[in-house]
C-alpha cells in the first residue's frame, strides 16, 4: 500500500475541543507505522489552506513527537499539501527522554535520523529533563498533546 505521507508533508491534527493544529512529516519509515512530526499552532477553526502554512519554520513549533500515521492513512489527519522547498536538514531528529517512575530514571535516547523507530543509542539523564518524552503516541494521542499545546484562542 502506498502511503499517505512522505517527508515535507503538512496536515491538519482535529484537536480534541475541535478545530485543529498543523503538523509536519519531518521523518518517515519504508514499512510506515511511525512518523517524526513537528507540530504548530495557532488553534484553528478550520483546516488551513496550503498558502496559510506552508512556510512554517521549525523554531515556531509548539511540539515535536514520534506517532503513529493511522490518522494519515484512515484520512482523520487531512493532507494539507507539501511543505515548499522542502529541506529535511532543517528539521532534524531530536533528542527523547526515556523515564521510568519506579525507579525514578531516566535515559536520554537518540534516534536513527534516518528511521524514527531505530534507536541509535541512549545514555543515563536526570530525570527532570525536559526534552520531549520518547513515544510513540498513537493517532489518539497525536491528538491530545497537540489540544493541551494550544490552549489560546482559536484563529479565525
């Protein structure tokens, strides 16, 4: 099957309270399943048109996070259009936090940049850290981040 998605790729993300975010494809997989999205707001009422965003630059993110693309393939996230001059050196693959509330600790986990499903190597971290945590999320929880992210008025 051939999917919905490739890197440079702009959807919307239906928040939880409606409306919706923006996100990016910044990573894919050959075999699909895990995407490497950057996310944006502001929180808009109604899905944006390609011209609204497709210049959005990595330092006007409100979050970044490794999710599943069922939301892509089912057609729930609709395809925006793709990103102009797409250059995936401007959107690199970060860092993740890895914790474990047991035991209180945490592991600073670097990905593939080339799968975001392969982890290349991890080393200890202290707990609080505040780099994204290491998901994936699921299509629903692609959703809930992206709701709590943008908590201000939507846009008309």
């Amino acid at each position: 099957m051939k999917l919905p998605d490739r890197e440079g790729t702009l959807f919307a993300v239906p928040l939880r309270k409606g409306g919706s975010g923006v996100g990016l494809v910044a990573r894919t997989t050959t075999k699909g399943r895990v995407l490497l999205c950057y996310f944006f707001g502001p929180h808009r009422l109604a899905v944006p048109t390609l011209s609204e965003v497709a210049r959005l630059k990595p330092g006007v993110t409100i979050g970044v996070g490794r999710v599943g693309d069922l939301g892509l393939i089912r057609g729930e996230w609709p395809i925006i259009g793709q990103a102009e001059a797409w250059n995936r050196a401007r959107w690199p693959m970060p860092q993740f936090v890895r914790r474990c509330s047991l035991s209180l600790k945490a592991w600073r986990v670097y990905r593939s940049d080339h799968d975001p499903a392969v982890i290349d190597r991890g080393e200890p971290e202290p707990y609080e850290s505040t780099w994204e945590r290491d998901g994936p999320d699921g299509a629903g929880s692609a959703e809930i981040r992206p709701t709590k992210w943008l908590t201000q008025e939507p846009a008309p």
